[in-house]
C-alpha cells in the first residue's frame, strides 16, 4: 500500500500534473469572466437592438421549449474564450521567438571545380575527385 501511494504521490506531483491543475482552475476562472461579458454587456447589446432581451429568447414547440437564446450566448462565450486563448497563445509564441537565440545558418561548402555540395571533412570531391585546396592529407 505505502508503494501505491508512494506511486500516486509522484504522479501527482509531477510537473505536468500540476501546470494542467493550474490552467484548468484558471480557466473555470476565466469563463466566469467571459459569461460576465456575454451575459451582462453583449447580450444587453443585441438586446437593445433587438428590441428585447437576447438570452431569454425561447422557441415553444409543443410542450418543449427551446432556448436559442442561451445556446447562442455559449457559442458567444465560446468564441471569445478561443479568442482569448490565441491572442494568448500566439504572444507567447512571439515571445519565445524573440527571446530564442537565432541560428546562424552557415553557407554549404561547394567544390570549386565542379560546385557540387561536400562535407566539410572531405579532402577530395565525391562527384568529380578533384583535390580540395586547404585540404590536410
């Protein structure tokens, strides 16, 4: 038992674990923040220029009632979360670019009789055998 919870203790506290427990409190968070907006500035919005109150609009069918208003203030809500999330993703990728050395890139090494690409521990060229200057035998 002390070796299954030994087991579970490390799994838990690895740093995956842990970042996604964190991302996903922040989100339950976040959406709270986004329902706000759609629910108390957006829908108040198309309200007025509907001429009504968006969210509590209703289709009765029979003794069903379908409530389009409130499906498409999740849509709504969905689309500014994703919104949000890549404006953020792609800062963040914007600055791990700026922050990431650049590589040179060095210029292939050419033969200069025949201007194939060789390695540049050759001494002679694979593709006419002609001998490199500056190679050391």
């Amino acid at each position: 038992m002390k070796k299954f919870l030994a087991e579970f203790k490390e799994f838990a506290m690895r740093g995956n674990v842990m970042d996604l427990a964190v991302g996903v409190i922040i989100g339950g968070a976040f959406k709270g923040i986004v329902d706000s907006l759609v629910n108390d500035i957006i829908s108040p919005v198309i309200g007025i220029l509907a001429g009504q109150n968006f969210s509590d609009k209703t289709l009765n069918i029979g003794g069903a009632s379908i409530a389009y208003g409130a499906f498409i203030t999740a849509v709504l809500n969905f689309i500014i979360i994703a919104f949000v999330l890549f404006l953020l993703v792609k800062s963040m990728n914007k600055l791990h670019d700026m922050v990431k050395k650049p590589e040179e890139k060095k210029e292939p090494r050419k033969c200069p009789y025949c201007l194939s690409v060789i390695p540049d521990e050759a001494t002679r060229c694979p593709h006419c055998t002609s001998e490199l200057p500056g190679a050391e035998k």
